[in-house]
C-alpha cells in the first residue's frame, strides 16, 4: 500500500463526544446511514445514539422506550465504534435535551461535544425546552434529511448568527457554541412508514436491519399503529 493510501484510511481521530437523539420507533437504515457518514465525517472518538425516553415533542411513541432501546443495540451490536447511550430511557420523566446535554457535559469535562440533529428536528428548534442554553452545552450539526429545507424562525436565526462554520472538523478547536450543516445521503425512510406497513401486514424488510425486524415481530410491536388500514 502506498503512502497515500495509508492516509486515506487512516482518518483523523478526535477526543470528542457526539450525541445523535431521536425517537428511533424502529431504528431504521436513514438513522444508520446518517450517523455512519456524519460519524466519519466528525472522525470523533465516541459516536452515541441515543434514544428518547419520554419524547416531550410527541404525542406517544408506539413501542416502550426499553424495546426502542433494545432494537438500537440490536442493530449497532456488529459496529463497535458506534455505541447507545441509554441515559434518557434510564431517566423518570420526561426527557429534554439540555438535561441530557447538561449531564453528557458533566462526563465530557472541556472535550467538545456535538449535536447532530436532522433538517426537520433543527427547524423546530425554538420549540425545544430553554433552546438557548443547547449551545452552551454543545455544539449543533444539521443533517439535511430528504425533503426538508431550512426553515428557521427569527429568533433562532439570531442565536444563530456568526456560529456557522464550514467543516465537521471547525467543531473540535472549542467544546461548544458552533454550528455546521452536513449533507448525509437521502434515504426517504421514515419509522412512520415502517409502522404503518407493520400495522398494515406488509413486509419492511430492507428498510431496517432484519435483526431489528425480527425483534419487532418477537414482539409483536406496532400491530395497531396508524395507517393499517
Ligand atoms: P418518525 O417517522 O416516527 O417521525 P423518524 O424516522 O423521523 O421517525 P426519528 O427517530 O424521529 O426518526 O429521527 C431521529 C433523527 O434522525 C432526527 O434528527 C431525524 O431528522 C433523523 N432521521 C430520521 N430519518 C432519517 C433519514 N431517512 N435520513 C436521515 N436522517 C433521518
């Protein structure tokens, strides 16, 4: 192998932590491939998933946050760079993100820590509880997610003015209070629609890791999820 081919597979690695929240009501191969290529991108040394306990933003989920849990460990069990992070689901309550980000603070001392939340997720920010105080904690990386364009409101526009940066790698130099937006590959695959085909007796194989399928039917989860028809 010649020189230059070492350096192509030996990306550099930072002393970071990255959080990638969602409800994950299944897991599906859009988060996966999502936080496969931002992972790579951000080159940190631990990448967590990290599932919602008790989504403040949602009316329900359709499966217990241990099955959410479970079918996130399922699916990342042969990718060891990739980990879950289970302290919401762990925690009474409903979960909100600056207490998750204020005790992922706490572990990781001045190390930066980073955000990574989708198009859609980003554009609702200002609904999020004491939004403001997300970047003090962490940094924020938005993922475009298909069909979703930026649509901030006024008020996020402004805390979000002059904290954009061009690259991942302009997040390590500071362990907080920066902005970068990160093109990931478009699967149009949505938990939605996975449970609406489950409801309905299709078959989503494909769409998601046949593990995590298989533990849904074990389960017999989201047998009476909208769009069963
Ligand atoms: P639902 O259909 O139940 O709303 P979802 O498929 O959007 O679920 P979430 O668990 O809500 O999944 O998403 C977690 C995070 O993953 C969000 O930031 C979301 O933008 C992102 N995400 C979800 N699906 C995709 C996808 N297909 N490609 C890239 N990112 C995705």
């Amino acid at each position: 192998m010649s020189r230059s081919d070492d350096r192509t597979v030996s990306p550099s690695v930072n002393r970071a932590i990255a959080i990638f929240g969602g409800t994950f009501d299944p897991v599906h191969y859009g988060h996966l491939r999502a936080a496969a290529e931002v992972s790579e991108r951000l080159g940190v040394t631990d990448f967590r998933l990290l599932p919602a306990g008790v989504p403040p933003h949602r009316d329900a989920t359709w499966a217990e946050p241990r099955h959410r849990l479970a079918m996130l460990e399922l699916a990342l069990a042969p990718y060891a760079d990739l980990s879950v992070d289970d302290r919401e689901v762990q925690r009474a309550g409903p979960s909100y993100m600056v207490d998750t980000l204020a005790s992922v603070r706490d572990e990781a001392g001045d190390l930066p820590v980073v955000l990574c939340l989708g198009q859609d997720a980003a554009n609702q920010l200002d609904g999020w509880h004491r939004w403001h105080a997300l970047l003090d904690l962490a940094h924020l990386l938005v993922m475009t997610r298909p069909e979703s364009e930026p649509r901030y409101s006024d008020a996020v526009l402004e805390a979000f003015e002059g904290r954009w940066v061009p690259t991942p790698q302009d997040l390590m130099g500071a362990p907080a209070g920066r902005l970068c937006r990160v093109d990931v590959t478009c699967l149009a695959i949505s938990s939605t629609d996975i449970r609406a085909q489950l409801a309905g007796g299709r078959d989503p194989r494909f769409l998601l890791p046949s593990t995590v399928l298989a533990y849904v039917r074990k389960h017999g989860l989201y047998r009476d999820a909208p769009g069963g028809g």
